[in-house]
C-alpha cells in the first residue's frame, strides 16, 4: 500500500485553481485529484445550518426536545444518533431531505470547482441529479459501500467525475477513502455480492479483482479539502470507528460533450440491477 494521500494533489493557498499540464497528465493516468483547502471551512456553514434545521424540525415532530442553534459538526452527529435510536430511520428522512437543500446546490456549483471540473472535463458540465450528504453512523455496516466503481451505480460516461468532500477532519479510522490508482483505464468490472469482510447491501467488485491491485492509496483529508476521481476508479471507505457521525458531501458531474453520452440524448441507460441492491434492507 502507497503512502496516505500519495495521488494528483492541487494545492489551492499556494498553487490557485489552475491545474497544471503535470496535474492533468497524472489525473489521466491516476484517475484520482487530491485538491487541498478548495473551500474556505466557513463556507460549509450553510450546509450545517440545513442539516441543523432539519433535526430540529424532526425532533419537534417526533416529541423530543429541540436544540436550537447547535449546527457543529459534533452536536449535529450527537443530534443525529439521538433521534435514530428514539425514531429509528429518521437517518434516512434527512438523508432524503437533504437532497433539494439549497446550500447543497450552491456549493456544487462553486465558482472554483466548476472552474477545476471545467479543466478536468470540458466546458459543459451537467450534475446528478442526487445531491448527496453521506451520514456514516459510527460502527455500521450495512450502508458501506466496499470496493466498487461508481460507474456501476451511475452509469453516464465513464469520465464522470465523484466529489467527496468531508465536512469534518476524516481518516482511516473514521472511514475515509482507499483507492486503487491507474485501474479507472480498464474497462468496467462486473459488480456483484461479494465478501470483502462486513455485510453490506452494495454490489461491489470481486475479491480476486481487488487482490490484484498494485496501487493503493489511503487518504486523509481536512475540513476544505475534496476529493475528485474518475468513475471507473475503484475505491472502498474503512468502517467509521469513532464516536461521530461522518458527514461527507458527494456529487458527481458529467460531461456533456461525451460523444457517446450525447449520442444518447444525455439519458442513462437501465441500471436495474444496481437500483435493487440500493433498495435492500438489512432484515
């Protein structure tokens, strides 16, 4: 296994937003983008606000008292946990009403990222339609995606771009991302259930597969810092082992200059197969 965070890295204190011929040639070969400090951690203030405002609404309406104003990362998670041992699936309430909250969409559509998956992609970009703020609850399991490729669940081409952008300090043992660089240039791999040590609804890529790997990296990232990588990159995230909710912003942007994407009417294909494992219970 490479060193922690041994990929493409664009430092934007020091470096700007402007990614350099060396950058884009490693991205292309690596299939992953390590952008250090993109955002300022204050512009994520909107973001706990909704998340903050939500619970509140949700606590209101389950009978429990309601905190008001406590929009840190620490009380929501301990907000959160709370009210999903009183309610149970009021975890994926949020999850769901998170997707049309209006801090989501103004940050995936910020000026610097746009600018650097403009580089990366082309000058006409469109966004999933799924505005995502992953919630890893502490010690789970089932809702852990293993080693897999977006792709699988996604589809659009294959130069699709995954943002991953904790909204807290994340590491190893709270579940960051471990990636296998260089293998996004092959083609898709076939997804299915498979053991890769915890039970988990996902599909994900065969243990043979994954063994095989020569290149992979942990990584460990700061408030402000995202990941961006290539949807044929294979990845798995460690199960979260701290006493915290991870909280992760996750989009993913296509290009719509994609001959084979436009040639398609910019639709995605029938992807039934990846939706009924999404759909899966833990009963």
């Amino acid at each position: 296994m490479l060193p922690v965070n041994q990929v493409c890295t664009l430092n934007c204190p020091t470096d700007g937003d402007q990614l350099s011929e060396q950058q884009l040639e490693q991205y292309a070969a690596d299939g992953v983008l390590l952008v250090k400090q993109l955002f300022d951690p204050d512009e994520f203030l909107p973001l706990r606000n909704d998340l903050a405002g939500r619970l509140s609404l949700l606590e209101q309406h389950f009978g429990l008292e309601v905190e008001e104003n406590a929009n840190q990362i620490s009380q929501i998670s301990d907000r959160l946990r709370q009210i999903e041992q009183r309610c149970p699936g009021t975890q994926s309430i949020l999850y769901d009403a998170m997707n049309a909250a209006p801090s989501l969409h103004a940050t995936g559509t910020h000026p610097k990222l746009m600018g650097i998956l403009k580089q990366l992609l082309s000058p006409e970009i469109s966004i999933h339609d799924r505005y995502i703020i992953l919630m890893s609850m502490p010690d789970a399991e089932w809702h852990l995606a293993s080693w897999h490729q977006d792709w699988y669940y996604n589809e659009g081409p294959y130069s699709t771009i995954t943002l991953y952008a904790p909204l807290q300090k994340t590491d190893h043992r709270n579940g960051s991302l471990t990636f296998a660089l260089g293998e996004h240039q092959k083609p898709p791999v076939p997804h299915d259930e498979h053991d890769h040590g915890i039970r988990t609804k996902w599909h994900s890529l065969p243990p043979d597969v994954v063994q095989g790997f020569d290149r992979v990296v942990p990584t460990a990232l700061d408030v402000g810092d995202v990941l961006l990588f290539h949807s044929l990159t294979p990845h798995t995230p460690s199960k979260n082992q701290s006493e915290h909710v991870r909280f992760v912003l996750n989009l993913r942007y296509r290009d719509l200059r994609d001959p084979q994407f436009l040639q398609d009417g910019w639709r995605i294909k029938d992807i039934t197969h990846a939706r009924k494992a999404m759909q899966r219970t833990a009963s």
